[in-house]
C-alpha cells in the first residue's frame, strides 16, 4: 500500500473523470487526501468517483458556463490543493472557423480556470497551492490547435498575474507535450513527435501525476510554467 502523506488535506481536480486527471485524482485519494473530482455532468462524475473510489467525490461543473462554477462548487468546506486539467478540445483552422467551438474552449480555460479559483479562494487554506494545465501546442501548433495553441499562451499569463494576486497561496502550471499514454494520443500514430523528442520516447501520464504533486507540495515554488515535453522544444 502507497504510503500515506495527504491524510486530512482536501484536494479539487477539475477534470478528473477521465486521462491526466483522473490519474492525478487516483493518486491524491491514495496518499490520503480526500479529493472531489469532476466532469461535466454529474453521471460522468460519479461513475469516476465509483470507479476511483477510496473516498472521491463527484461533482459536476461546467467550466466553459462560468456564471454556474460558484454554484457546483458550494458543497466543498475548504481546499489545500486546487488542481485544474479540464479541456474541451476544439479543433479549428483559421481557414475553417467554428466560433462556437472556440468559444466554448477560450471560455474554459481563460474564464472557467480562473472563476474556479475566484470562487474557491475564501476557503484556501493558508498554504493551499494551485495547479492549472496548459500544453505546449503555444510553442508547436499542430494541424486544428489554433484555439488550443492561444489558450495554452493565455494560461502562461494567468499564472504570472495570479501569483501575486493570490499570495501567499501558491500558482503554477503545468504544460505537456504530447502525452503518448494519454486518451487523446495513445491510439494516433505520434512516430514523428517521438523522433523530435531527445528522451526517445513521450512522456507518460505518471510523469505529469508526479510533476503535479511537486508542484502541490513544494513550498518554495510558484509562479512557474513548468514545460513536461521530454526535451521536445529543443530538437
Ligand atoms: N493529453 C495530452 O497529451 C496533453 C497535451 C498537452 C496539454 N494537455 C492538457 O492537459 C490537460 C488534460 O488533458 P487530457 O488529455 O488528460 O484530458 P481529457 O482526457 O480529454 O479529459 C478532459 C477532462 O475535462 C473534463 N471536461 C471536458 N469539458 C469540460 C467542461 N466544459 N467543463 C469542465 N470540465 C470539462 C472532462 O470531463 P467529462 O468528459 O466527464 O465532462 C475530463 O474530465 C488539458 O488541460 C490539456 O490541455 C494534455
């Protein structure tokens, strides 16, 4: 059995039914945090927290409606470790805009991230940390990443601002590369990204779980965009 380190913290993961944060919820539970972890509806929500179970509690929260975030949240009491994977993905071109998809992800991230944490932050507790995601597509577009590739550049200023704003409470990102384990990517053919990658292969979900909790527990960290790409940037 893992041992135990979060006994009696509280943990929020904000797109924590299904691939990167659900592997982070599955480890916060397990080192004894409780955690509430959420999806869109309360049916994904809480067939994740049945299936995770070790005490995890779904709630649904819609990011891309932010005037309702305040509301889904209400039940949590208190929060040390505030962790935010959700992403609807749009895929879009310049050449072929959808602008209800965009919106809906520019929503997400840019307003959905940070009215979760506005309406969270009367119950931080005093050495409460944050974690949000953006994704290195900001530094490599890919074919449909146009809304993807702004939001990512978009959550490298928040964190910038919100370090000082939310002092002493910690803020930090993480973004990935292309995380081949990963629900999005483990079926694409990603032999061209592993060839550019210096490790020679991509980045696991376990990597960004244990880069998450770095950034949770290490006290002298913040403000920080933390790149997990394996050395992608530099090839
Ligand atoms: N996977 C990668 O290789 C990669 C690369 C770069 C960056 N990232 C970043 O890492 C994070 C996690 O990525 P992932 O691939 O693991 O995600 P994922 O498997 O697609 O999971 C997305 C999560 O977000 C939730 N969600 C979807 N729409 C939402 C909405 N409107 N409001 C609230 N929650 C919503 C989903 O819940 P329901 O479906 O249950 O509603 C699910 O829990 C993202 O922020 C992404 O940008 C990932």
């Amino acid at each position: 059995m893992q041992q135990s380190n979060m006994e009696g913290r509280t943990a929020v993961v904000l797109g924590g039914t299904s691939g990167i944060g659900k592997e982070i919820v599955k480890s916060l539970a397990a080192k004894g945090a409780t955690v509430y972890l959420s999806g869109r509806s309360a049916e994904s929500a809480e067939n994740a927290a049945t299936e995770i179970g070790m005490g995890t509690i779904g709630l649904a929260v819609d990011l891309s409606e932010p005037e309702h975030i305040a509301a889904s949240l209400s039940s949590i009491a208190s929060v040390d470790y505030l962790v935010i994977p959700a992403i609807e993905r749009d895929s879009n071109t310049i050449a072929d805009y959808n602008i209800a998809g965009a919106v809906r992800l520019v929503t997400l991230k840019l307003v959905g991230y940070a009215e979760s944490i506005h309406a969270l932050r009367d119950r931080f507790s005093t050495n409460a940390s944050v974690v949000l995601f953006g994704g290195l597509a900001m530094e490599r577009p890919y074919p449909g990443s146009t809304t993807v590739s702004t939001v990512n550049g978009g959550v490298v200023g928040m964190i910038h601002t919100l370090a000082c704003e939310l002092a002493p409470v910690r803020i930090n990102a993480i973004h990935p590369g292309i995380i081949g384990d990963s629900p999005y990517w483990e079926n694409k053919d990603n032999s061209p990204i592993i060839s550019r990658t210096p490790l020679g292969r991509l980045v696991t979900m376990q990597e960004i779980v244990h880069s998450v909790e770095f950034l949770l527990e290490n006290t002298g960290v913040n403000g920080v965009n933390l790149n997990m790409d394996g050395g992608w940037l530099f090839k």
